[in-house]
C-alpha cells in the first residue's frame, strides 16, 4: 500500500448516494447500509458512478467531469488504484475483493448536497501520516473500499478473541517457530491477517493456519493444517506484513464457529521479532520444530485479523 497519497498508480472517482445503485456485474442488495456506513465515516464502498481512471498533474491535483444522477446527497470518493494493469484497463472493475491485497483505496472524500443540476466539489487528499510505520500501515489498510465480496459480505476489522499467545521472537535456529491461538465464537472466512515484525529486508515470513481440537497443546497429532501463506519483508526496520489467505480454488478458509485456531509463524532460519501486544502476558515456543513447549514471561504479540461474515 503507498506511503503517500500521490504515489498511487492512478486514481478514479467514485460516487455514491440515494438513487444510485450498485453498478457491479454482482450488485450488493446492501447499498443503503454501506451508505449509511460511509456516512458514518467507514470506508467500505460499492461502486456507483465512476469516472475513467486518471492521473494527477504536475501539482498533485487533476480536474475530472462526472455526470451523475441528481440526488439529495451524493459523496465523492476519490479512489487511489495500486494495481497498473487497472489503470492501463482505463475504469474500476469488480475485482478489488478477488484475492491479495485490495487495490482500491479512499484517498479523499467529499459531500454535495441537493445535487439537481450542475454542482462543482472540491477535494484534497488525505492519507495517513502520523511517522508510525505499524500505526499508518494499519490506517492506510482500513482505508480500503473492499467490504468482502466472494465468501464474504462485510468486514470485521479486529482481533477474534485471542486465547493464548506464544511467544515474540524468533532465533535464527531453522526450526524455531512462533504461534498465536484464536477461536472463533461465529463462523467466519478468514481473508488475511497483520503483523508488525522486524527482520531483514528480503526476508520471507512464512504464516500457516491450523485448528486445534485442545485449543493448548500445539502441533499434535489431531490438529489440522488448513493452509499456509506468505509475505515479504521489503523494509530493514520495523514493517507491517499482510498475510492473504485467499485461494484460487477454495476461496477463503471458512472456520467455523467455537472452534479453537492457531497461527504459527517461520522464517526458515533468519531471526524476527514480532511487535508485542501492550499490557498482555503469555508464552514463548521452543525452537526445536517439534511440539510446542511453553515458558511464562514473554508478552503476547500483536496481531489483527480481517475477517467476514
């Protein structure tokens, strides 16, 4: 995801409002409740009224006519794209939400009212920029306007009940790993997860997805591998890693309600260290590749999970 507002590969607008509908190939029947939601301040969108995809001039700005039905309330977003193959197709498509990550993001918003004739708006791009790399990271992903689609319907954007924690280091012994338990209360499809960690750049984290029927013991005979993902380190210093568990034949993992999950994590062999949750303790996991073995004193690490009804 860009680290400026200016840096995607082009951008489109995006209007949406009483009376427009969803201009899918597979309209949401929701649209007035994502309405509402943007109203709200939420981010999740459909697609309305669209213009072709652009580029921003010399000073960071563009001007881009759009006819739009008139309406009591219309909100315009303006839509940064990060996938290029999208910009040279020339328009937003359906395919924000078919697996990796999403391509489609708010980078400025506006309001126009009573909209029956010709009406001009202006915007400025906002996009998040406190100097925390993990904290805008996290801000900058939610800033998505994904709200699910294939599996999924609308996004839930935190941590499902996290039950025991293992540990925030790994050595650079080849078999050490590390893991997070979970359960789930409600079914749910799990669509990626975020880590903060630090490790070298180039450096390849490797995530895989289990359920567990004791929800304490780890790695045992009876659980089960349901599938394995990974992401890049593209940065020396502290970096937010997205894990997408989508797959192009089973979508994603569906897990079902009241049961017991756990993410363990490996690098093959090079040392990480995974940002702590604040304030919580739990364990830490041995490095020989085998069972998990616990010992107190180390807190649990941070990790938020984008799931979905």
């Amino acid at each position: 995801v860009p680290t400026t507002a200016t840096s995607f590969s082009c951008y489109a607008i995006n209007v949406t409002g009483p009376g427009i509908g969803d201009s899918s190939h597979n309209p949401s029947p929701d649209v007035g409740m994502i309405f509402n939601g943007l109203l709200a301040g939420k981010y999740c969108s459909y697609k309305g009224v669209t213009s072709p995809t652009f580029h921003l001039d010399g000073s960071g700005g563009a001007i881009m006519p759009i006819q739009v039905p008139p309406g009591s309330t219309r909100l315009i977003q303006v839509v940064g794209i990060t996938n290029a193959t999208t910009c040279a197709r020339g328009f937003i498509g359906d395919d924000d939400n078919e697996g990796g990550i999403p391509q489609y993001f708010e980078v400025a918003r506006g309001i126009v009212n009573n909209v029956f004739g010709d009406a001009s708006a202006e915007v400025y791009l906002s996009w998040p920029s406190t100097g925390s790399a993990v904290a805008d990271g996290l801000a900058r992903l939610d800033r998505s306007l994904d709200c699910g689609g294939n599996n999924c319907s609308h996004p839930i954007n935190s941590p499902l009940n996290p039950i025991a924690n293992y540990g925030t280091s790994l050595t650079a012994s080849a078999g050490n790993k590390l893991s997070q338990l979970f359960t789930v209360n409600s079914g749910t499809y799990l669509r990626r997860l975020e880590v903060a960690v630090t490790a070298p750049m180039g450096t390849v984290v490797y995530a895989t997805l289990y359920k567990t029927a004791t929800g304490t013991t780890l790695l045992t005979a009876t659980d089960v591998l349901i599938q394995t993902t990974s992401a890049l380190m593209t940065s020396a210093v502290q970096d937010l890693l997205v894990f997408d568990f989508f797959d192009p034949v089973y979508r994603y993992p569906y897990l079902p309600g009241g049961e017991n999950y756990y993410i363990v994590f490996s690098t093959g062999g090079t040392s990480a260290t995974f940002l702590a949750s604040s304030g919580a303790t739990g364990n830490v996991s041995t490095a020989t590749g085998g069972n998990f073995s616990a010992s107190a004193g180390v807190k649990e690490i941070y990790m938020r999970i984008h799931a979905c009804k």
